[in-house]
C-alpha cells in the first residue's frame, strides 16, 4: 500500500516555487524539488543537479574520457589526434542535434545556471 501524505509548505516555500514557475518549470517539479530539498536539507541548485542533471553529468563523464583519449593519441601521434577529434566532433554534433536538442537539454543547462543565484 502506498502510503500518501499530504505536504504542507511555508510561504517561503510557495514563494520558492513562485520563483521556480517562473523558470519555466512547472508547478508539480516545483513543489517536488521543494519538497526533496527541504527533507534531505539540500540547497535547490544541489537538489535540482542530482534529481534532473543526469544529462549534465552523463556529458562531463563524456568529456573526461574523450579528452583522455585525445590526449593520449596527441601524445603518440599528432595526425591520429586530429583524426579523433574531427570523428568525435562529428559524432557529439549529430549527438547533440538527434539526441538532445527535442529533450529540453537546453532549458535544463538554463536552469541549473539560473538556480545558482537563488
């Protein structure tokens, strides 16, 4: 059975979520980010990169390990580097365009920037 309770938010919270509807959010996330933050005593910009940042981090790790590779190629030999970095360009272009251009990849990337000044 699943157990429901009903949330009872302050006004600074309501103003939060005020604040966080206007970030293009809607009022469900909001109140879900609130709710999350306010248990796990987290600041919104933390709460909001470890619930909806998944994309962020998947990208961070994609950099490390291309510019590892890179780096390596560059270090044994200068014309296999560049290769590598125009396929990989290539590949994270198409990536980027397929992928998450229609996922709000953006919109996410904004807010998470945006949330670091509340």
């Amino acid at each position: 059975m699943v157990r429901t309770e009903r949330v009872t938010f302050t006004m600074d919270d309501q103003r939060l979520i005020d604040r966080l509807i206007a970030l293009e959010m809607t009022e469900k996330e909001a109140r879900a980010l609130v709710q999350i933050a306010r248990e796990q005593r987290w600041s919104i910009q933390k709460t909001y990169f470890l619930t909806e940042g998944r994309i962020l981090k998947l990208d961070m790790i994609m950099a490390i390990i291309l510019g590892s590779f890179i780096g390596f190629l560059a270090v044994h030999e200068v014309q296999s580097a560049l290769t590598a970095i125009f396929i990989f360009g290539l590949l994270m272009i198409m990536m980027e365009i397929v992928c998450r251009f229609h996922k709000d990849y953006l919109k996410k990337i904004t807010t998470f920037l945006r949330l670091k000044g509340m």
